[in-house]
C-alpha cells in the first residue's frame, strides 16, 4: 500500500472512531460546569416544551454544551439544621450536538442561610442566597447515553443575579 493510502486510509479510521457514540459496554466520566446572571428577578423559567422547574445550558468537558432541566419534586423536608430542606425532583441533560440525552431522579439537600426564609419579604425578594448539592441517578439515556446509568453529583449555588452549578458523572454500560 502506497504511503499516501496508508495515510488515507488512516485519516478515514480516525474520523470513524471519532464519530463512534458513546455506548453500552463504555465508561463515561461527565463533567460539566455553568456559570450564568439573571437579568430578571425570576427563577431560571423552562421554555414551554421542556418539562422542568429550572433550565439552563451546561458545558460538557468533550461534549460541547448541553441542556439541563431540573424537575422539582414533591419532597421539602426539614433536615434539623437550620434553612436547610431533603428535597427530590428529576435531572434531564440533552447534548445541543445531537440531542442525546441522559435522566434520571435526583435526591440532596438545599440550603438557605440562617433564618433568612423567615425575614419580612423573603419570600418577594430576588437574589437571596442559597446552596443545593444532591446525587442524581442517571437510569436512562438516548442516542450516545443508550444503555449507560451511573451516579452524579449536582452542586449549584446563586447569590444575587450569579447563578453556577456543578456536574460530575461516572457512567457506564
């Protein structure tokens, strides 16, 4: 084989295992991060097509950028430490690429400062201050995610109009 098909035909097999998806028999680590400012004093809204109570768009390290959507659940227990509540709800990531997507429910705990919930207006103002760190299990995913689940990490935090947050995955098939 002459030297220019040899390097033909390796450029060929390179782009295929670069187009090859992720799959079933494959470890995934995901890590992703957002960092976002609200213009408007309202939660970060879903559009209407999208079943969630928070959106927004995370970089995946590899992936490129990806839609998150945080579905509230039903549970907002008190843990005993003060301004801090068990909550639940389901975590959804949808690759802009290709729209792969990855789901699965969601358990933590969220935390606002002291007594700051019970100040007058609280529940009226913008920007108060908060902390959420929960474990998603990621049971079922599309497209490049078919067949992989595992366990994730969410962390988010806002303050005023800053909004960021956290996600670490280890996924396999």
């Amino acid at each position: 084989m002459s030297w220019v098909r040899r390097v033909a035909a390796a450029a060929v097999a390179g782009a295929l295992v670069a187009m090859t998806p992720l799959s079933a028999n494959a470890a995934v680590h995901l890590q992703g991060s957002f960092d976002s400012r609200l213009l408007k004093p309202t939660a970060t809204p879903c559009p209407p097509s999208t079943n969630g109570s928070q959106c927004g768009v995370m970089q995946l390290e590899g992936l490129g950028p990806a839609d998150f959507s945080y579905l509230f659940g039903t549970k907002f227990d008190p843990t005993g430490e003060l301004g801090c509540w068990n909550v639940d709800g389901t975590f959804t990531v949808t690759l802009e690429s290709d729209g792969s997507s990855l789901s699965g429910p969601l358990t933590g705990v969220l935390c606002l400062p002291g007594r700051s919930t019970l100040a007058p207006g609280s529940l009226k103002s913008y920007g108060n201050p908060y902390r959420e760190s929960d474990t998603i299990t990621f049971t079922s995913g599309t497209g490049q995610f078919s067949g992989l689940a595992g366990v994730g990490a969410y962390q988010q935090s806002g303050a005023g109009a800053v909004y960021r947050g956290t996600l670490s995955a280890d996924l396999a098939g």
